[in-house]
C-alpha cells in the first residue's frame, strides 16, 4: 500500500506507542491524587510541560494545556477567547479557508450574538491583508487564521497579521497550526493561542496541546474538578499527555530534514503532472511542501479515490472532516477555481514514511488511472 493521506492522520511512531504503554502500566495513577503514588504522576505531568517548553522554544511565554486534539482546543480557546471579550470585543474576523473546528465554531458564535466577519482570500488561497485592515475595529476581540491549509498546503502571512494586530491590543490572535508542526517554521510572535493534533505528525489519536500565553483572558467552557487551569477539567490522561512529547520532540528536531526531502517529492510531482492534459495543480507554487491539491476537470474526486485505492494508493478528496459533507470545497471555491475542477480535485499529503518508492508507484498508479480517465477530462 502507498499511503498518501498524511495530512488526514500520520502511523504513530513506535516509540510514542511504547511510551503510552509504558506509562499505563507503571504510572497509571491520577495525578490529582494526594497519595505519594498520585504526587509521582503529577510531577511526571509537570516535567512533561516543561520539556514541551524546550521543544518548542517557547521561554515560558505560554501556558500548556492537554486537550484530545486540535478540535477540542480550538472549540476551547475560541468560544473562551470571545466569551471573555462580548462585552467590550464581539466582532470576530475569520475566513472560509479555516478547517472545520474553527469555522463551526464561528458561526455557533454568529448565532449567539456575536458579529463574525469573513476576510478575503486571494487566488493564491492567502489572507487579504489589504482587507484585514479594512476589517480592523477597536471592537474586534477575536481573529483566527491556520498557519498552512489543510486543502492546498498554503502558507498563511502569520507574521504580518501579528504585526497588523500590534495596533488592536483587545483581539486575541489565534492560530491553528496542526498543519505547520514538523513542516515549516512555527511563529510565535504576538500569536495569543496555538493548537495542534498528535496524530498529524506520527503521534496517537486523541493526543492535543492547546498554548495560551495568558489563561485568565479565557472564559472555561468545560467545567468540573478543576484541572488544567480550571480550563479542562476531567481526569488527566498521562499516558497520552507525556507520549505527545515523543512526537513532537521527533517533529521538530527532523523538521528541516522532512521539509527538505518532501519538497523535492512535491516538486517532482508537479512536473510528472505537467504533461497531462486536463490535471491542473491547485496548490500555489511555493505552500508547504508535504500537500499536493490536483484537479482533474471532468471527472470526480470520489472517482478518482476510488480508481487510485484499486492501485492500493491512498489519498482523498478534501480534508477527512468534510470530504463526506457533499458540498464544494469552500477553500478551492474562494480561490476562484471552477466548480468542475473542484469536484473533480484530490488532495496528495505526505509524511515522514514516505519513501521515493512510493512516489514512483504513485506516478505508475497515476499512468493507469489517467488512461481510465482521459476521455472524460476537459482539455
């Protein structure tokens, strides 16, 4: 099999699966327990963190919460953020770009009051910082960008809002980076909240970090014993909590090595692809290296998965979240492409184990699957 649906989920590395193990059955004890047992497990907890800090170079700037994945951080640090702001702050600058999480959300929040603002894409698929600034009130207290996209790998202008929102000290700048980690560069600058998901980047499912630079402009949204900052409060999942540092110690340290070896996968693909008629790239020239969008005008998407999974290569039409919904991509739709594309795209995400074999029996898959298909293509 030619796994090719990494930004969907990653295999867990091995060694994250053995920490998770290994804490089960030797630390399984609640950390918020006062016994000498529990006072281990929360120490272990702490250290964790501390070692998350490092990582990530984050010089104590943020407080780390443990979530489940970037779903539940988001749902936690928007809704947070914006309840904590809806007496002075309700306006809310999002775009149609954002993954499910987010975009949901925003408009939970629409419904409740607050006034949610939509900001331009370019045919690039980037933020319109032109329109940001348009946008941009004494009243804005919430705006929320991912830092690559998740349909076509683009890279948003992170720094730049950063900078935009150094005049607007009451809007928190959230960034969903679950795309970013392990690939290109993170930014933390004048960023408020980040979040990410353990399974994209060779972690387990059901494995989250939520970074907040300052806990106390967040409403809690879950409620009950008290734990993570009163933020999350539930039982702890240690084993879980201290495997995510596995990955993502492996994630960053191997980043530049993976962007490198990925890039030259993706820039090989776009060339093979260039010589047939009918398949366009979707993706801007210069997103992030480990996605790949392609549109084959005249056939559609779940034909072309279903063809390529006879070939034993996996990959999917948009992102796993909304690929069942039936509706038109809203990121590809914002870039100005034709519906007959869009219904017509694939998406190709790569990941740390993949190989140059398997790109080569991408492209033969790809040759048998074009045969099949090139009458219905438009030219």
């Amino acid at each position: 099999m030619i796994y090719l649906d990494n930004a969907a989920t990653t295999k867990p590395a091995q060694d994250v699966l053995n920490t998770y193990v290994k804490v089960n059955q030797d630390l399984y004890f609640n950390p918020n327990s006062p016994h000498k047992a529990g006072l281990q497990a929360e120490q272990l907890l702490q250290q964790a963190k501390v070692q998350i800090n490092q990582i990530l170079g984050l010089e104590d700037r943020f407080d780390i919460i443990f979530t489940s994945g970037a779903t539940e951080s988001n749902n936690m640090v928007l809704k947070g953020a914006a309840y904590n702001r809806k007496p002075y702050a309700d306006e809310i600058i999002v775009s149609v770009i954002e993954h499910p999480s987010v975009l949901e959300v925003m408009r939970q929040l629409e419904e409740e009051g607050f006034n949610l603002k939509y900001v331009n894409v370019t045919k690039e698929g980037k933020i319109d910082l032109e329109h940001l600034k348009t946008l941009m009130t004494n009243r804005v207290g919430l705006v929320t960008c991912m830092q690559v996209n998740n349909i076509t790998g683009q890279e948003q202008p992170i720094t730049e809002i950063a900078e935009l929102l150094e005049d607007y000290p009451k809007a928190h700048f959230h960034v969903d980076a679950v795309q970013a980690i392990g690939k290109v560069p993170l930014t933390f600058n004048r960023v408020d909240s980040m979040s990410f998901s353990g399974h994209k980047f060779n972690g387990l499912k059901g494995q989250g970090l939520l970074l907040v630079r300052n806990i106390h402009n967040l409403e809690p949204v879950i409620h009950g014993g008290g734990q993570e900052y009163g933020l999350r409060s539930g039982t702890v999942n240690l084993p879980i909590d201290i495997a995510i540092v596995k990955a993502l110690k492996h994630a960053v340290q191997e980043r530049e090595a993976l962007n490198s070896r990925l890039r030259n996968y993706n820039e090989d693909l776009r060339q093979f692809m260039q010589n047939y008629k009918g398949v366009k790239i979707n993706s801007p020239q210069n997103s992030a290296p480990h996605i790949l969008n392609v549109g084959f005008d005249g056939v559609k998407g779940e034909v072309l998965v279903n063809a390529f999974s006879k070939q034993d290569v996996m990959l999917s039409t948009t992102s796993a979240c909304s690929s069942k919904r039936g509706h038109l991509n809203e990121v590809l739709l914002s870039m100005g492409i034709s519906e007959s594309r869009i219904e017509g795209s694939i998406r190709i995400s790569m990941g740390d184990l993949t190989s140059a074999d398997d790109i080569k029996g991408f492209k033969i898959a790809f040759e048998k699957v074009y045969e099949e298909m090139k009458e219905l293509l438009k030219p």
